[in-house]
C-alpha cells in the first residue's frame, strides 16, 4: 500500500527506518523517500548526511532534483534551501583540524551558526518533517 507521508506510513504500522513508496493524493504520482519513525511519529527525511562522503556543496539545479541514495547521505528537495546561511547544512564537511579545535574556513563548512559558530564543521546532520 502506497501512504501519502511517513506520518500515515506510521499510522498504519510502519516502524523500520528505510525507503518507502508515497503516493501524491492529488496527481497519484509515486516517489520513493526515506522515512524514520519514533514512539509517536513517522519523519520524511529530507536531508541526511552522515559521514561527509557526499559532496553537498552543488547548484541549485541538483537540489531541485534531488540526489544521492536514500540510504545514505541526500537530498530529497529544494524547498529548505533559502532559508538562510546561519543554518547552511550543505556546505562542504570539513574533519576537526589536529588540536580538536574549530576545523572549517569561515562560513564555508557544515554551519549552524546559532549552535557551533560559522568555524565548526557538523559531520551528521539530518532535516526531516512530519505533519
């Protein structure tokens, strides 16, 4: 049975991470998307990056596609990303430098700024909705 989110996914028994079929309600078109569920909820993953092993740092025309493998590291949809460079979780990955200290050139890592500052680096981030 095809759902219309990882919300009903849930709804009706889905409680393993992994890639699930959904189905537009309004033009039954079929999309697969990776979905994680928790106690209450099911959570369309749209970004995940684990291990910097994907190169996010892209134009605008891969993230309005989409990319990489759902089980992976990727990008499911373009809608997240204007909403601003304080929270920039495409940038490139950068390790810890060799004292542990700050490891990203400026502004140019995985940032969010509000949390670790525009010099540190995330290595896992993951965005995902549910409704």
């Amino acid at each position: 049975m095809e759902n219309i989110d990882c919300q009903e996914a849930f709804e009706f028994g889905a409680r393993c991470p992994g890639v699930y079929t959904l189905r537009d309600p309004d033009t039954s078109m079929e999309f697969d998307v990776y979905c994680e569920f928790d106690s209450e909820h099911g959570w369309t993953v749209i970004q995940r990056r684990l291990d910097g092993s994907v190169d996010f740092y892209r134009g605008w025309d891969d993230y309005v596609a989409g990319f990489s493998n759902l089980t992976e590291e990727h990008w499911l949809g373009a809608w997240w990303y204007f909403a601003g460079h304080t929270s920039n979780l495409n940038g490139v990955w950068y390790p810890a430098n060799a004292s542990g200290g700050d490891n990203a050139p400026f502004a140019r890592g995985v940032v969010w700024a509000k949390w670790k500052g525009f010099d540190y680096s995330l290595k896992a981030t993951t965005m995902k909705i549910t409704r």
